[in-house]
C-alpha cells in the first residue's frame, strides 16, 4: 500500500549552519528551516541580544527537551534601564500571512513584547494559553505559544523580543515558527523532522509511527461529524424533564465533549484563531458541548491590577466571549463553571481570614473562602453580585446576555465544594464566630433551650456532650469537626452537626437557584460536583439534587478499566438519583497508552446504558491533537475514538437498561452513623441501571437479582447488557458491541475472532479498539457509509536521563501503534478507503467478498486511524 505512507514535507535549509548549536553573529542572517507552509528558526541564533551569558540554572537538562538542545535564555528581575532585547534576521521566501508561534520555557507565562521589522510593540501576555508543556527540569517547564498573526512580504526581515525596563525578565526562547497552514505542536520537533522512534517501536512490525497530524487547508476530509450539530437555539433552550435533558420542543439531548480550563494551559483564554481552530476541530469530532472550566479560579477572570476582586480583566473577557460563540456557531453548546477557589482582597472588604496574601498557604484561603460562601453573609453578596454581573453582560460577539444565551446548556454555581469540606480558615476568626451563631440559633428553634438540648445530646453512661462554657441559654455551642463525630459522647451531637451543616448547604443552593431564576436564568443549574467522603457522601448527593443536574467527578487512577466492573469514572453510576438529570463534568483515566484505546468506547458505552445526560472529559491542552500521554489531559487515542463516542452516547446506539437496582434513601439513614452500603454488586451496572431515590420513610431497595444472575457469569468473568447490546469480558479484559449500528469490540482482543451479528474482526494487536459504525444512522447492514474505527496502543518518546527525583520523563510526540487484521461486513457497499488521523483519503484499500459480506485487511499504514466504507 505505497500509496498511503506520509507524504514528507519538503525542507531546504535556507542558511547553513542551523545543527552547529553557534549563535549568528550581528550582522548574519539567522538560520532558517522552510518547510511547505512554515519557517523555522532557533532561539539561541539571535543576531543580538543584552540578556547576557547562559545561566547555569536555565541551562540545566536541556538536552534532549529542547530543539537543537539549545535556547536563548534569560532571567533577570527587574529588567535594567533600556530594557532587555533579542534580535533575529529571517528570510521569507513567500510573502502572506503567518501565525506567529514561540516555544518558550521556563516561566512562559512571564509575558514579553514582540514586534517585525521596528512596528509597533505587541505584548504576548502572561495570560496567553500555553500548549504541550513538557519539564526539562524541575520548575522549568517549556510551552508553545501563539504570539499572533503578522502579515509579511517576500524578502528579509527583522523580528525582535523585548522585556521592558523593570519587568519580570524570566524565559527562555527555544525556537520559533511562522506558519501559513494549521500548526501542530510535535514538542522540540519541526513539522517536517524524522523523529527517532523508541526502541520497543521501531523493532515491531508494522513499525509503530509517530503521531504527526496534518491539515490539508481547502480539502474536505472523508470524516466531519459537524451536521450531527443542528444551529444552537434552533429546537429551544435546554430544561430537564422527567429525569433527561431534553430541547423545548421535546427533542432529547445528550451532550459529549471536553473541559477547557485555566490551569491547563490557560487554555480558556486562547487566541480568537485558536477558538476558531478548536471550534472547527471539536465539531469535525462529534463534540456537541464544552465546559468551560475554573473561570475565577485564582482569579483567572479578575481583574488583577485591582484592589478588589470585583470587576473583570476586559482582554480575558473578550476571549471567553469569543470562545464561546466560536462553539455556539458549530453548535456546540457549553457548561458555564461560574466559581471556584476565588481570593478575595482587601478592597473586598471581607474578613482577614478569607484574603489571599500571595503565601503558601493560599490554597486553604482560597478553598476556605469556597467553603464560607456557604454561610458566610459577605462571600454570599459578593459571589451573587459576581454571578449576575457576568450573567447580566451582552456577548459582543453574539448580542445575546448571557443569561438569555440558548448556547448554555447548564451552568455550575460552584465547583467542587461543599460546607463539608473541612478547611482551616472557616474555623479561624470571624468566619468561625459567624457558623457558631448560625449553629446556636438553629439549635434554639430546633431545641429551644440548653435543659431540652442537654437531654437530647447526653448518651447515657457518657460523659457531657459540652465542652467548657457552652450554654445554649446564655451563649454559644461551636461546631466542631466538619464531618461525623463519633466519639461515643459525641454521637447524638455529631448527627445534629450533620443535619445543621446539610441545612446550611441546601439553603445557600435553594436561595442562589431562586435569585438566579429570579434574573432570568433559563438553562439547568448544577449545584457543585464535589462528591464529599465518608458518611458525608449521601449528603453531599441529596444536596446536589436541588439543580436539575445531579454532576460529579469521577478520575480512574489504574491502567485498565476493562479488568474490573465498576472502577473510577463507571462508579459514578451509583449516584445517579431519581427525577434528575445526571452528568459526569470532570473525568478521565489515567494511562500509560498501554490500554488508552479502551477509555473512549467504555466510558461512551456504559454512560449511554446508564442513560445519563452530560460527559466532559477533562481535559484540553492543545486547541486542536495533543501529541503526547501524561497527565489529565486527552491524548490521540482518546480523540481518535470520539467519533465512536458520537455514535454511541449522543446519537444513542446503546440503549439505556433496564433499571436493576434502586437503592431507596431515607431520612434516618440519611443522617446515621451507618456506613453507607452500596446494596448491589458492581457488576449490576452492566446488566442495567442504577440510581438513588429519596423516600420519606424506609423503604425496602429494589433489586433485580433474577436479572443480574441470569445475565452475569461468574465463573467466566462476563456480563450481557439487559439490551444485549454488548458484552463485557472482564475476567479476559475485553468487550464485544452488538447494538444495530455500531458494532466492533476493544480490549486486548490478539489470538481472537470477534464476532458479532454482522462484524467479524480478527486482530494479532495485543490490546487495541477495531469498531464499526454507521455514518448515516441506518442499521449497518443498510448503512451507504460506515466508518471503521482501529486505534492502537501508543507511548511517547523517552527523554534522558531521569530528573533529581528518579522519575522517568518522556517527551512529545507519542508513537502509535499500528492496527493489523481483518474486517468482515454484512454490508452491500464494495469500496475501502484508508483515512488519516484528520479523516482525509490517503488511499484505496484493497476488498473482496467473502459469502456474500465484504472483508479487507487493516494493514497499519502510518497515520491511518480510519477506514472509510462507501460504494
């Protein structure tokens, strides 16, 4: 299959010398790389600069981090009198054009002045997103950048960085790129470099590729999942109804997509042409909702040249607003996350306790002030008055407020939080003395007085409940550990806690969802996703069903997810509860690649059988293919297999089960000391739903134990969905699709012969995901396009040696493995066509028939994910 090995870029090296790691000298030209679409060129080749020698610090472990294993580095604060400035002189060959990307490191997020040829000065800000950061050493990560878009005629130019005088002069520059074509970071490496494969990699056969996406601009890829997305608005707004999410005009909806956040990157805040790019690629994928995440955390979406905490950074505002109506014109819709971790000023004029000082121990101030906006009456005003403030604004870029905006399809009051979150601050001070008088005056109307609340603490054989001058009558009774007490002498007392902490907890929600309807809120309203631990956890959940969203997050820390029913984000079955919708806004699982083709299918599969509402993965660190594993963040296998998603969870080819388990909650188990009991195995979550009801008295749980032994097999490790839509070979690691339009398996499936009611697939991949799905939603054996997903294993490039810890490090891209075998259809359709990673043709697969169904061989060919099946 000749015709489907990448096509290589065509390179010419402008000016010798680039491999030599010298820097130019004034006067020189700086060595430039061309490539078809990009010009490249090398941070430590500057002309000129005043930065001064290399620092032994920021040169440190460089090698094998960085392109060509040198940059020009710089770390001074403050910058001197004149500032500091670095020169290049480049030729470009074709004038046009160009975005402007920098791989900048050490403290990318310092911000510097840039400017060609003597224009003006432009400023890539300390808030600009911040894509693929990888650590060379400790404290010293390194970023791509996009500084922006220049227009530049043929010929030479002069491009400059400056720090001004007295600024934080603290980065490295490690190379630059000028692009004419959608550029996607490969780390230290060009576009058009061979990359040396890992050892295990190269030795395979197939040979493992690197995983080097390319857009083809002006050619229309095979794969583009944007007509599933109909123009946002169009059937209404988002409301819950018996239990689902669905459009006013009785259409439901399911919604899949990614987290976009701060931490990550500042990935929020990218550029318009990133929001644009990222919009257009989320579409093409099957993405129909993006949260957008953490927009005040450490005041990300503050002004932070104030005193206060109370009016917005204008530029990073653009760029959200931007954002979001870059998704709402693909259809995408989003989850507004309104709160998390603000810290307060001192023109706040809010409790010492609750103000960030710019320590260490900010974080417990911050979570602490998450805690106290609870109660606190203070954090409460300024948290509304936030709220509605943001809410209340026009979108430029739509004409719409935001509270009117049909593109919301739920917001979040406050992420992860809970008045049982026990943090420091919210017992110091006058945060303390303010729950203290809230717990006393609830104790009064509760109680009425010390003699009544005496006899209803004192456990008899204990000692007093009290401690030292506590006296309902005369004064104040404190609350103590946030949580259970249950010290014998304090167990009656700790279940009152319980009950006057939930009370807390679901007056703050019950108030905030009523003046935000009073506003004129339309779309659902989630109140935290925080799950809580303990005996607190059944609280935390009640108390979440006040929205019309019952959210979590859920994260699976092991290496596979296939070995086991139930671990990590799957669990979050058993919190679903009765007449809410249900969503899972943070999730992921953590890989090696080893097993990351199963995540997508798995998570899709029984998120749909569980018939839940909302699935953001988190998270985004590249506006378009992250090119490398690790971490939190979505890798190629993932991406790759969220067309399959698409299918799966939004279109609906797994139907929801039938419900097997319900566990019935009531009041006096709600607020016990009883552990709180699952009341039916794991497994039951694959055989059918399961949820959570609140009655008024006890009631027996339901259980459908006739179904779960008929449909479980112990003894072979497997269990049938009630809907026979698939199978799950937990004790072999493996699970089969059966459902009428998509239809396939994942797992480690080498040595076996999948077969389902019209896909047989056989594979010698150790563990990978081959499956079949309809693109025109007919059934398969009536479908006129199919689309035949095969995703292999993948792990990045190692990078020498480990760091002072001992940890092993790894660098972008990954390398995938190939997908070998054979495909046998039940289909009429007579034509294979090979697909890359972006869903363009690179090739016609050879096909035959074979008893009347169609089969062709999954040769590997590098940058191949996809099978088109067409006529």
């Amino acid at each position: 299959m000749k015709g489907l090995a990448r096509c290589a870029m065509v390179v010419a090296v402008a000016v010798a010398g680039l491999a030599t790691g010298a820097a130019a000298r004034a006067g020189e030209m700086t060595p430039t790389v061309v490539g078809h679409g990009y010009i490249w060129w090398e941070g430590e080749h500057a002309v000129e600069h005043n930065f001064g020698p290399p620092d032994d610090f920021m040169q440190e472990g460089v090698e094998g981090f960085l392109s060509n294993d040198d940059w020009l580095a710089v770390s001074r604060s403050p910058a001197p009198a004149g500032g500091l400035t670095a020169t290049w002189r480049i030729e470009v060959p074709e004038g046009g054009t160009y975005d402007l990307w920098a791989r900048v490191g050490y403290r990318p997020w310092t911000g510097n002045l840039w400017r060609f040829n003597g224009d003006e000065w432009r400023e890539a800000r300390s808030d600009h997103s911040f894509w693929q950061t990888v650590h060379h050493a400790r404290w010293r990560p390194t970023s791509w950048t996009r500084f922006g878009k220049v227009e530049l005629e043929a010929g030479e130019h002069t491009f400059q960085v400056r720090f001004p005088e007295g600024s934080n002069a603290h980065q490295g520059f490690d190379c630059f790129i000028l692009a004419q074509r959608p550029f996607v970071p490969l780390g230290r490496y060009r576009p058009d470099e061979d990359i040396p494969a890992p050892d295990e990699a190269a030795d395979s056969e197939p040979a493992w590729w690197p995983f080097q996406p390319e857009w083809h601009p002006g050619e229309e890829p095979a794969l583009d999942l944007s007509d599933m997305n109909e123009p946002v608005g169009s059937r209404g707004y988002v409301e819950l109804r018996d239990g689902d999410l669905y459009f006013e005009d009785g259409t439901p909806v399911r919604f899949w997509g990614p987290n976009v956040g701060y931490h990550q990157g500042r990935a929020i805040y990218m550029t318009h042409e990133d929001a644009d790019a990222f919009a257009d690629y989320m579409a093409r994928l099957g993405v129909n909702a993006v949260r957008l995440h953490v927009m005040h955390s450490a005041n990300s979406l503050i002004d932070d040249t104030r005193d206060d905490t109370q009016h917005f950074d204008e530029d990073r505002l653009d760029r959200l607003d931007y954002l979001a109506a870059a998704l709402f014109e693909r259809g995408i819709y989003v989850n507004l996350d309104l709160m998390y971790h603000r810290m307060f000023k001192e023109g706040d004029n809010i409790d010492e306790e609750l103000v960030g000082t710019g320590t260490r121990n900010d974080y417990n101030v911050n979570w602490a002030a998450g805690s106290a906006a609870l109660f606190h009456p203070r954090a409460i005003e300024l948290n509304r008055e936030l709220y509605r403030k943001f809410l209340d604004r026009v979108n430029p870029y739509t004409g719409r407020r935001w509270m009117d905006e049909p593109g919301m399809a739920m917001l979040t009051i406050q992420n992860e939080q809970s008045i049982f979150w026990g943090t420091t601050n919210i017992h110091k001070g006058r945060p303390r003395q303010i729950l203290n008088e809230l717990y006393t005056e609830w104790l009064r109307d509760r109680y009425g007085s010390q003699a009544y609340l005496r006899q209803a603490w004192q456990v008899e054989g204990q000692q007093s409940p009290f401690s030292p001058g506590e006296d309902l009558d005369a004064g104040i009774i404190e609350v103590g550990q946030v949580g259970v007490q249950s010290a014998p002498h304090l167990r009656k007392r700790g279940l009152d806690q319980l009950r006057f902490l939930y009370h807390v907890e679901t007056e703050f929600y019950s108030d905030t969802i009523e003046a935000m309807r009073e506003w004129g809120v339309r779309c659902p309203i989630i109140t935290s996703n925080w799950r809580g631990a303990g005996e607190t956890t059944r609280l935390v959940i009640q108390a979440s069903a006040l929205g019309e969203i019952v959210d979590r997050h859920y994260y699976s820390g092991g290496v596979m997810l296939l070995d086991r029913i139930g671990q990590g984000t799957l669990r979050a079955a058993f919190d679903r509860v009765a007449g809410r919708a249900f969503g899972v806004s943070e999730w992921n699982a953590g890989t090696d690649g080893s097993t990351s083709p199963e995540v997508i299918p798995l998570v899709a599969t029984m998120s749909a059988f569980q018939g839940w509402d909302a699935m953001y993965q988190f998270c985004v660190t590249s506006p378009t293919w992250e090119t490398w594993l690790g971490g939190l963040r979505i890798v190629p296998a993932h991406y790759a297999l969220y067309p399959v998603a698409a299918m799966i969870f939004r279109r609906g080819d797994i139907r929801p089960g039938d419900l097997v388990f319900e566990r019935r909650r009531d009041p006096d188990t709600q607020f016990s000391f009883e552990s709180d009991r699952r009341g039916a195995p794991l497994e039951a979550m694959a055989v059918g739903r399961v949820q959570n009801r609140y009655v008024d008295e006890p009631t027996d749980d339901l259980l459908r134990s006739d179904l779960i032994e008929r449909l479980w097999d112990r003894e072979a490790g497997s269990v049938t969905a009630s809907t026979g839509e698939f199978e799950w070979r937990y004790g072999e690691n493996w699970m089969r699709l059966d459902a009428e339009r998509t239809q396939g398996a994942f797992g480690a499936l080498a040595g076996r012969r999948i077969t389902c009611p019209d896909v047989e697939v056989e594979t010698p991949n150790e563990f990978c995901a081959v499956i079949v799905t309809s693109l025109d939603g007919a059934a398969i054996t009536d479908s006129e396009r199919l689309l035949v997903s095969a995703v292999g294993r993948s792990r990045n490039l190692p990078a020498p040696p480990p760091d002072a810890e001992g940890r092993d490090r790894s660098v972008p891209p990954c390398f995938m493995e190939p997908v070998t075998g054979s495909v046998l259809i039940d289909t009429e359709l007579d034509t294979v066509y090979a697909l890359d990673v972006n869903g363009y043709r690179v090739g016609q697969v050879p096909a035959r028939r074979v008893g009347g169904r169609l089969q062709f061989q999954m040769e590997g060919a590098p940058q191949v994910l996809y099978y088109e099946v067409t006529r």
